[in-house]
C-alpha cells in the first residue's frame, strides 16, 4: 500500500516529476546487495537501544574504533573484526548522552580514554559521505524506511547501473536509522540503527577482497 500524506490525503509520489518518479522507482526496484571490492563485511554488532555511534583511533597502531552510545552505556568496538574493546554501562549523566555537550561528544573509554568523541545519530551530528572515490548517500523513496547506497566514481545513482557504480548495501526496514558515513581514514564504512551496527571495511592485514553484508 502507498503512503498517503495524512494532510492532504493522497500518495506523495503523484506529485513527483517524471523524472523524480523515475529515480524513486529506480530505487525501490535495487535489492540489497553486497558491497563490492575491496571492502569486506565485519560480523554483526547488535546494541540495544542505539543513539548515535562515532570513529576513533587506537593509540597503539591506528586501526579504527567504533564508540557506540546506547540507552544502556557506552562501548567501543574493534572496526576491523568487531570485537568489543571497552564497555562502560553507567557514564553518568554529564556524559550518558552526547547532547550534553555543544560538539555532541562523549568522554572515550578503553585506549582512549581521555579522549572525546564526536557522536553522529539520534540527538544529529554526521560522518563523512565521501572519501578517496566512494560517496554514501541515505535515501527514503518509502519513508520512513532508509535505504543506504554506497557509489563509485560519481554513479549514485542518477548515472550507472545498480552494482557497477552504485549498490544498495543496507535497508532499514525493521528499526530506526541513526546514522552511516566512513572513518576519517576512509577504511571503515558503518550503518548504525536502532538495534545493530553494520561494519564493513578495506585496506587491513585481516583482509580486505570480498564483499559486504547486505
């Protein structure tokens, strides 16, 4: 069934140009696939409660970290293989939530302790959309569902086929989209919903040949 606009009381896509008809249509048609080479996907990292998520660097050889903020603490996961590094359930209320502050950051824990990190999700904030040729770009052509797209060299997705210059790589159809963006480095790529954060990543010793998670 459509979505009817509760004001007006009709579909929103009749008031569409053919050509945005056309770009939603084209959207809605790309299933979800994996993410092409050379990014690989990281294993699932369920959070519930998920408000924002935001990168940081490991002190020791610079790979990247993930801090995520959730209604039940803070934790800090290895972006490469998704192992949980820090876990800290009772921040305090100056530091629970990045709105606190007015950079919405939050105070890092394990190896970066010390540290604050930008926070991008429930309360704003963003992270990076392009880097080194890769673009990202969140859609919702049947809101309130996000729909990621992942592109190459300038695809997404008004030019190129679906999975040669452009992919639909994550549909948030079951909860609540908080964020997506790249690392500062550019080797990680991360989807944080409500209930989960989806890693991928490239350029590692842990390998980086094969595709993402869809």
């Amino acid at each position: 069934m459509a979505d009817v606009d509760p004001v007006e009381g009709r579909d929103p896509a009749s008031r569409l140009s053919g050509y945005q008809r056309a770009m939603r249509d084209r959207i809605l048609a790309a299933p979800v696939v994996p993410a092409p080479w050379p990014w690989r996907s990281v294993p699932l990292i369920p959070v519930g409660g998920l408000l924002g998520i935001g990168f940081a660097t490991h002190p020791d050889d610079g790979r990247d970290l993930v801090m995520v903020v959730s209604s039940t603490g803070h934790g800090l996961f290895d972006a490469v293989n998704g192992e949980k590094i820090a876990r800290e359930y009772d921040p305090g209320p100056e530091d629970e939530t990045p709105d606190a502050t007015p950079d919405l950051s939050c105070p890092g824990l394990g190896p970066i302790a010390g540290h604050r990190v930008h926070i991008a999700g429930l309360y704003g904030g963003g992270l990076h959309t392009t880097t080194d040729g890769w673009a990202l770009e969140v859609v919702a052509p049947a809101w309130p569902n996000d729909r990621v797209l992942l592109s190459r060299d300038g695809g997404l997705p008004h030019a190129g086929a679906h999975g040669e210059q452009w992919w639909h790589i994550f549909h948030s159809h079951y909860s609540e989209f908080r964020a997506a963006g790249f690392s500062p480095s550019g080797r990680t790529l991360a989807v944080a919903t409500s209930s989960d954060l989806s890693l991928w990543t490239r350029g590692t010793d842990h390998g980086s040949s094969g595709g993402g998670r869809g």
